[in-house]
C-alpha cells in the first residue's frame, strides 16, 4: 500500500468513525489484547535496543528493589529512551510494562496488577513506579481501587508520577491525532507500510481512555475521593512552557524601536510596564496550558506535596529527542526520577 493512499485510509477512518467516549460515537469493545513485561539489558551492545523479553530476566538476588515503568495513551516506546540508560547507568534495574494503550484505564489498571503478581513471582519483593502521562492514572487505580487484589504484588514503596492528567485533560477529544502518531511510528519502524499497518489502526485506536481522560469523568471523579496508598511515597513531576521574563520583554520592545524612542526615558518605562503587563498573563497563560497537554494544576495531582515543576513540554520532560540519549543533555525529569529513588537506598 502506498504511502498516500495509507494517509487517506487513516484520515478517512479518523474522520468517520471518531473515537469510543465522543458524543454521538458508540463505545466499541474492550480490547483482547495482553499485556507484557520487558526489562532493561545493562549489557546490550545498543541502548536503544536494550528492552528483552520478561522471560529472559533474572530478579535481582540481593534484594535490590526494581522500577517499573508505566507509559500514557498512545505511547510506541520511545519514551523510556533517556531513562531506561540513565537507570541502568545508575545500577537500578528496570522493566517496563506495555498495555493496550486506548483501553479503558481500569482495564489497563488490572493488567498491570497482573504483571506485579509476576514480578512477586519471580522474586522481586520491592519495586518503585515511573509512570508518564496517563500511565500515572493506571498506577493509581491499580494502587488504590478497592477489592483489586495486592496480596502478591512486591512492596511498591514509590510512585512517581510525570506530566499525569490526574483531573484529566481538555486534549484528550483529540485523542486520534495521538493514535495516528503512534501508529505512524510503529508501521514506519520496520521501514514500509501494508495493509496491516491500517488494520492495526483500525482495531487499536478505539478503546474507552478517551473518555476516561476527559475533566469531570466518572473514572477521574472516583480516583478524586480515594485515599492515596500508604507506605508509599509519591512524587509529581510537573511540565511547564517556558515563558519570557518582563525584562526580556522589555528589551524586545526597545529594540524594534528606532534608536531616538528606544533612548528616551518615557518610552523604556512604558515598555517596562508592558513587559511585566505581558509577562504576568503570558504566565498566567503558561499556567492553564502546562507542558502543553497537561494543565498544571491538573499534573499536580491530589495525593502529594512533593510536586517538582520543570520547564519543558509533555514528552520533552522525559524522552529525550535522539537515541542513544546524551547523558550529559538529560531530559529534565530523569535526575529528578534518579535522585528521588536514590533518597529511598
């Protein structure tokens, strides 16, 4: 199939069908599909083709607790390209978990818990969570739900949340866009398209998340009124656009000035004026959008203090944009991520 015809079949199918939760469009089935674990291999010869089969690992003898990575909606891999190396640098290990990502985030929930009874299974008695975006939320609901069985799970004495919608998002209507992202990723990963690429769209971007996703949903206003988990402790990480200060205004102003205004002392006290006029909303603004997908107030979530804000966009904040990472060039919620789980040694 053609690259064209690909995109027409796609947008046609965006444009037709809409997304499960939408107005006017019915919820489709659940998706079968399972979930399934992977860890980082320390020893590959490439980082960014380091993640192995659950089956091929080995629990850690001495104890050492393990991070279990959690991804958002839409999500192909790549997001763990910085941190999975940055975890292993640091002599943490690490698996992630990848679920059907358009579900609804119950369902999701319960496939996770089904992979921590696996790993208490294996061995692994302690584990830490990094989860990103909507990936916060099935951790949530798995750590909290009542009647959701623990009793094999591994301790989970952290949760650490990253650029998580927890009193959803106003984008996620738009959610297709992100499932043409994601499967654009995935049918150009093996460098053609075919007919399948456009089944695999057709079949996995219509799950309930959506839905879930949307401020006020019955799934949100739940997860609101719970307790958070004890024992554990709980971190947010929050993505902030960057804004410019009054100052850099100002000079901006002047500068478009010719040079007999710019110089005259009532002109540079109204472009300061301005300047911290346009800084003030432009922060206000900054604000209300967040890292651009989530809002602040919403990635700040209701079961911690311990909220860190960094300047950077939704993905940005922790994946960084070419693999291999450059560790000196970290997207800014890795050394959070690592100095909060060294606090825990």
């Amino acid at each position: 199939m053609g690259r064209k015809m690909f995109a027409v079949l796609v947008l046609g199918s965006v444009l037709a069908g809409g997304f499960a939760g939408q107005p006017g469009h019915p919820e489709l089935p659940e998706q079968a599909a399972p979930a399934v674990m992977r860890f980082f291999d320390p020893n590959a010869p490439d980082e960014c083709d380091a993640w192995r089969p659950i089956e091929t690992w080995k629990a850690p003898e001495d104890g050492r607790r393990v991070v279990v990575l959690i991804h958002g909606l839409d999500e192909p891999g790549p997001v763990w390209n910085a941190l999975g190396p940055a975890l292993a640098r640091a002599d943490i290990p690490a698996v992630r978990i990848d679920y059907p990502n358009d579900q609804k985030i119950a369902r999701s929930a319960e496939q996770v818990a089904d992979q921590l009874d696996r790993l208490g299974a294996m061995g692994v008695s302690r584990v830490a969570i990094v989860a990103h975006s909507m990936g916060g939320l099935v951790g949530m609901d798995a750590l909290s739900r009542t009647g959701l069985d623990r009793s094999s799970w591994p301790e989970v004495d952290r949760l650490i949340t990253i650029g998580t919608p927890a009193t959803g998002s106003p984008l996620a209507r738009f959610q297709p866009l992100t499932e043409l992202r994601e499967q654009a990723i995935r049918a150009l990963d093996d460098g053609h398209l075919d007919r399948r690429d456009f089944e695999r769209f057709v079949e996995d971007g219509r799950g309930g998340a959506a839905a879930d996703l949307e401020p006020g949903s019955t799934f949100l206003t739940d997860l609101a009124q719970r307790d958070p988990p004890k024992d554990t402790a709980i971190t947010a990480i929050v993505g902030r656009l960057d804004t410019p200060d009054s100052g850099g205004i100002r000079d901006e102003i002047l500068d478009i000035l010719p040079d007999a205004v710019a110089d005259d002392e009532a002109a540079v006290a109204l472009a300061s004026d301005l300047g911290r006029w346009a800084a003030h909303w432009l922060d206000r603004a900054a604000t209300l959008a967040g890292d651009g997908v989530v809002p602040e107030g919403s990635a700040e979530g209701f079961w911690t203090d311990d909220v860190v804000v960094v300047s950077a966009t939704h993905r940005a904040m922790i994946e960084a944009s070419d693999c291999p990472a450059d560790p000196e060039d970290q997207p800014p919620a890795v050394a959070i991520v690592l100095d909060r789980l060294q606090r825990d040694r």
